[in-house]
C-alpha cells in the first residue's frame, strides 16, 4: 500500500466509524502531515488529530483506528522475534514464568516502555490461534491475558508499592490501574496483529467501539459506565443551555395592547415599538417510574440522574423505583447532593424494591396505582422506564392505561433496540399499545428525549 | 510570511515556554500548525486548564499584538465587526449645508473616517503580526457562527458600501469553547481542533513552581498529589491548573512550609467551589486522617 492509500483508507474507516471526516479536512490533514516530520509516530498522530478530530469524545475510536492503520510495529517486533515458529512450541511453562517475572517488574517500576514490549510477546507467545490456511490464523487478547492472568499479580504489586511508602489506598489503585493499562495495552496489540493477518479495513469494522455518547446502555462494561455517569452533568449543562436560549426565542408572547397604546403617545399615537407580554414558562410535573432490576439498572439511573439535574426546567420531580414492588425514591436526590452517595442510595433502595426479587411489571404497577394514588394528577406527565421483561407474569394493563389516562402525558422508555420488542418475555408490544414507547439506547438518544419532553 | 510565527513544534514548544506557557508535545505541534497552516485553531477543554492564556503566550512568544473578542449571547455584528458612526455622519450632514449635493455627502459620510471597526475587522486589518483571540465562542448565538466564517475562511469582511476588505497579513486566529453548546460542523470544519485537558503531575507541578516560584518544592509536590487525588474522585468541577496555581498561592501568602491535613482542609474553598464536592472531599480525607 501506498501511503495515499493508507491515509484513504484511514479516512474511510473513521468515517465508517461515525466520525464525519470531510474531503476539506482529508486535504487539511494532508497538508499538515507536509508541515511536520514523520520520524515520531505521535507527530503524526496529534497532526491527523488536530485536523480530523472535532469532538474529543470520539478521540477514543479515533486512537483505536490510528493504531490499527499506523501500527507501532510490524510483526513481532523486537521483542517478539525470538518466538519465531522455529522454536517449535513458544509456549511452555518455563516462559510463562519469565514472561510473568518480567511483567512483575515493569509494573512494579511504571515502566510504560516495557509493558509495551512484554504486552506484544504475550499476544505473540501466547495469543497465537493458528488456522488451517493462510488467512485463517488469529490472534487472541482473551487467550494471552488468560495465560498471563496480570490480575493475580495485584497482591504482589501492592505489596511492593507498599514497600515505596505509598499507603494502602494509594498502592491499590494504583496496582489495579497499571494493570487496566497492561490489559489495553495487549488488546491494542492483538488488534494489531489481527490487522496484520487481514487487513485493517476488517478490524476496523468489527473491533473499534462506538463513541460513548452512542454506546448502549445494555453493551457498556464497568468502565464505560463509569465515563457515562462523568457525562451526565456535562450533559444536563449543555441541554439548560439548549433550553434557556430556546425560551429566550420564545420569550414574546402575544400583543400587550395597554402598553403598546400608552408608549405610542409619546411618539404622537404611531405605535413606533410594539410591547408584549411574556410568555408564561409551561413547567410540567414529572412522575418518573423506573424498572431497577439488573438487567437495566445502570439506564434508570442515568436517566434519574440527568432528569434530577435538570429539575429546575420542570415543576417538580417525583422519583419511584420498582422491581416487583414499588418505593419513592424522591428525597435520595436532593439538591447540590453528592453523585456517588446519590448511586449508593439508589442502589441500596433497590433491596426494597423487591419482595421476590423477581421483575413483575403488574404487580409493582397495581401496587403503585393502590400505594400513591395522589402522585398522578391532569398536571403531572408519567414517564416510565424499563424494558418490559415482566417474566411472563400479569401485565396489569387495565391499570397502566388507567395511569395514562389520569396523566397529562405518558411516555415508555425503552433501552432495547426496537427489534427485540415483544421478543421471549418482552411485554414491550402490549404496552406499547397503551403508552407511547420510545426508544432510548444511548446518551444522545437520552439527551435528545429530555430535550422533548421539557 | 508563513514561517513569521513559528518553525518547528520544537520552536513552538521552546518559545511558548520561554512566555512562561509550559505546553506538552500535542499542544505545541498544534500550534505550530496553526501557524504554518494560517488556520484557525479551536481550543476546547474544562474551565481553567488555560486555553485564554495559550492564545496570550503565543502573542507574547511572538511579539504580536493581542486583539480579543469576548463572547456573550446576544452579540451580534454591530459589536463584533464594525458599526457605522452615525452620529458623526448626522453632525457631517448638517454642516455639509444646502451648498453640497446629496450624492457627494452621501459619498463622503461611508467613508474611514466614520467607520468604527470592532475586533474581528480591526484584527484583519492590521499590519502587524496580530493574534485574534475569541473567547468563549460557545456562548453566542448561531448567527454569529455563520459572521465568523467568512473572516475564519478567507480572513475577510464585506462592508456594503466600502467593498471587502482583506487582510493583509493573515492573524494567528485562537477560538476558545467550553463545549456548553455544540458548534456548527461548518465552524469546525474550518479550524484545527485541540483538547486541552488537566496535565500530568510533572507537568503541573512545572505548571505550579514556574507560576509560584515562592513555593517550596516539597509542598508543590504534595500539592499537586492532593489535586491529582481529587481530580480522581467523582466531583462536580475538578479542580483546574488555574486552581491549583491559586492554591500554590494562597499557600506561599499563609506561609505553609508543610502540607498536612489539616491544612489542607482549611484552604480547602480555593480548589472546590461546590459545597457537596468539599463535604466529599472532606471524608476521603477524614479516611486518610483515620489510618
């Protein structure tokens, strides 16, 4: 391939990868990367970024291809020639027990160069899955870090950050994060070894995640959720924003008659400026009742939590969970209260949410209508999240469409995707026909209904 | 004219500090293409982290003149780009008298010398090198999104009755956002994009001693441990570079020769502003205090 080639294929693979790379900015790139020398692959890389990236969210996927398509080296490397297939079997025990002395080490010291070197000999050694033809052979992150297994090295390490004078807090963090790296570090390389063998358009297309704003709710690990829960605020800022400019826009009401007459006296009765009343803001009270069984715990409490931040554009908020009983969670939010102490209340409220445990949408909506009669009023909208996966169980539908009639709107949020609606013990379809079903997967899907509904 | 700002990211990376902006590799190398590039450079990042003082140490490191326009909502041309001076004009046509005719005042009073130039027109038309910084440029309205482009693009501003005027020496453009609102993809297309985030620990303690360079360096030190720790912690606003610069000297006013706990929980209000992140501070490091 040609550099051109490369820099085309480049282009297109994070097109394909949602960002919206324009042919100006190809151009841009191209004649910045004239500007700079290429003896350092991170010049490159802060060149094409500085003219391709626009939005740092999506600096993550723009990493992930970079890398696939400017890899750090070809092949093994250094590190990895000596694993050469001549050797006969690379993997054994004896190496395993360096490789891991080693890995020890350069943890233990920080030493970000020889984890990289000790991450593509893992991958190398040990991540190899030999095919039947050239082409078919793979490489494995899951198999290297498997045979490696750095997580059993944590109780060394902290040992030995101990023993640097770090405190016990300190060591531990510290340990699990150089460890995340390590793990990073062996993905990468397997990526890269895979774009080897096949070309890096097919990487691209199957391994390189979403940006997290487009990520689902139901797909992100532990460390996507907790990048989520970073956004929200950010979120809940940029939507008040939104908001106050759009209100602004709106601000002229209808024609002040008394006040336009009484002005244009003073220009000789020609009504030169026109005076209006302000429009009264239209507040509505909100009735949030969410689904906090595992399966999409982590989307009710984002969406709690963005539509806590944003309480001052309603009338007021009114918070229920449920599992297979209902309970108000209303108070846990309280204003200028603290994130985490915030999750830890909701999670903890979740125990009693459940009587069996089990997710039994009728039941904990006979419950609510029998419990908190008063909370739906003509001024007040229902919003009920969940994915309605009732376990086969009643639907208490009468009851439901009992609550949207009493209710000014009603909306279902919906954190699967629309083509596993009614699917298996999904009661998604018979509730869809009673209230308003929406779809909402990700935080810009999130932040776009807010949006709607204030 | 291209190479006028700077030669290489190293001479980018090398003058800025000499301005006293320590800048990392990516941050450098923007700016020198920014320069070499003649394009606008669109700096976004938290509050604090020093993207209004990149656009002033590039002035400095260059010795060009700083020209800012601070954005507001509800600016709009007349403030942003030039405004015709019409009480001057009205004064001009009354003494102009009955002896004049119309076409020939109307001539004279569109005109330099009844043009009041704003900003961005002024920054186009000076001779000397110029730094066009505008601030916050999030915080206006879409409309003035769609005035920036043709200055950002070609670095030209059309006036009706005068013609286009074009700069003669092209200004190194700085935009700053705070990502409170999404800019348009016209906008950004047209600039070099650059996040600025919190710095390394090294960094910032350089940041710190460069800024404050009362401070001892042992207390920088731990100063800058205690800030990492708390960027480390679920808070609403992390503390910044510019905090922990105003930390550093609120220490060297106290004369604080030890960093310790206690300490740290008294001058706790000059990096947290928000009360539930102090209370959280405060019991992560009420843990500490209990080992």
């Amino acid at each position: 391939m040609t550099l051109l080639d490369t820099h085309i294929g480049f282009v297109e693979a994070l097109r394909s990868a949602g960002l919206s790379v324009s042919l100006a900015e190809g151009l841009d790139a191209i004649s910045a990367l004239e500007r700079v020398h290429w003896h350092d692959r991170e010049t490159v890389r802060a060149a094409y970024a500085a003219t391709l990236v626009k939005r740092q969210p999506q600096r993550v996927t723009f990493d992930a291809v970079f890398d696939i398509y400017y890899p750090r080296l070809v092949g093994g490397g250094v590190a990895g020639d000596d694993v050469a297939p001549t050797e006969g079997v690379p993997d054994t025990g004896a190496q395993l027990q360096r490789l891991r002395e080693a890995l020890a080490e350069a943890l233990a010291s920080g030493d970000q160069q020889a984890m990289q070197d000790l991450a593509v000999e893992a991958v190398a050694r040990f991540g190899a899955m030999p095919g039947r033809g050239p082409g078919l052979s793979s490489w494995s992150a899951y198999t290297s870090l498997q045979r490696v297994s750095p997580a059993e090295l944590m109780d060394r390490l902290v040992q030995g950050l101990l023993a640097q004078g770090l405190d016990e807090e300190r060591a531990q963090r510290d340990a699990g994060r150089r460890i995340g790296e390590f793990t990073r570090m062996v993905e990468g390389d397997a990526r890269r070894r895979i774009a080897e063998e096949k070309g890096p358009e097919h990487v691209a297309a199957v391994t390189v995640r979403p940006t997290i704003d487009r990520l689902d709710f139901t797909a992100a690990r532990r460390s996507d959720l907790e990048e989520m829960r970073r956004e929200i605020y950010p979120l809940a800022r940029r939507l008040a924003a939104r908001l106050t400019k759009e209100q602004h826009a709106r601000r002229r009401g209808p024609l002040d008659v008394r006040r336009t007459v009484r002005a244009s006296i003073a220009t000789g009765g020609v009504p030169l400026t026109t005076h209006h009343r302000p429009r009264r803001p239209h507040r509505t009270e909100l009735v949030v009742l969410c689904d906090v069984s595992g399966s999409v715990a982590s989307f009710a409490q984002f969406t709690l939590m963005l539509v806590f931040a944003l309480r001052e554009a309603f009338g007021g908020v009114r918070a229920f969970t449920f599992v297979d009983d209902v309970v108000e969670v209303t108070d846990t939010f309280a204003p200028g209260a603290d994130v985490a102490e915030v999750m830890e209340q909701l999670s903890a409220s979740i125990s009693h949410a459940a009587r069996f445990g089990r997710t039994n949408y009728g039941r904990a909506l006979t419950r609510f209508a029998e419990e908190h009669p008063d909370a739906i009023g003509p001024r007040s909208s229902l919003l009920v999240l969940g994915d309605g996966r009732s376990n086969y169980s009643d639907l208490a539908l009468p009851v439901l469409a009992d609550l949207a009639g009493r209710a000014r709107h009603a909306w279902w949020l919906n954190p699967e995707h629309p083509r596993h609606w009614g699917t298996g013990d999904s009661a998604a379809d018979q509730y869809g026909a009673v209230v308003p079903m929406v779809e909402c997967r990700n935080l810009t899907q999130l932040g776009e209904f807010v949006h709607e509904i204030v | 004219m291209t190479t006028s700002w700077f030669t290489s990211p190293d001479d980018a990376a090398r003058r800025l500090e000499a301005a006293g902006y320590l800048t990392d590799d990516a941050t450098a190398l923007t700016a020198y293409l920014a320069g070499a590039l003649e394009k606008p450079l669109l700096v976004e990042g938290p509050a604090g982290v020093g993207k209004t003082e990149l656009a002033k140490a590039v002035a400095r490191s260059t010795g060009a003149e700083l020209v800012r326009l601070q954005c507001y909502e509800g600016l709009d041309e007349a403030r942003a780009l030039y405004e015709w001076n019409y009480k001057k004009q009205l004064l001009r046509i009354q003494a102009s008298g009955a002896d004049q005719a119309w076409s020939e005042t109307h001539d004279d009073i569109f005109t330099e010398e009844f043009l009041l130039t704003r900003p961005l027109l002024s920054a186009i038309r000076r001779d000397e090198p110029t730094v066009l910084l505008v601030d916050e440029v999030d915080k206006t309205d879409v409309e003035v999104e769609g005035l920036l482009l043709e200055v950002l693009s070609d670095f030209q501003v059309t006036i009706p009755e005068m013609g286009t005027v074009s700069a003669t020496r092209r200004p190194f453009v700085v935009l700053t956002s705070n990502a409170s609102r999404e800019l348009s993809e016209a906008v950004k297309r047209r600039c070099l994009f650059l996040h600025l985030d919190y710095p390394d620990a090294e960094r910032e303690r350089a940041i710190v001693t460069s800024q404050v360079p009362d401070i001892d360096h042992r207390v920088a030190v731990q100063l800058v441990d205690v800030v990492v720790r708390l960027r480390e912690l679920e808070l609403k606003k992390a503390p910044s570079i510019a905090e922990s610069v105003d930390w550093a000297r609120t220490l060297v006013a106290l004369q604080v020769g030890d960093l310790d706990e206690e300490t740290v929980a008294r001058t706790l209000g000059v990096v947290l502003k928000h009360a539930s992140d102090q209370r959280r501070a405060v019991k992560e490091l009420k843990l500490l205090a209990a080992r």
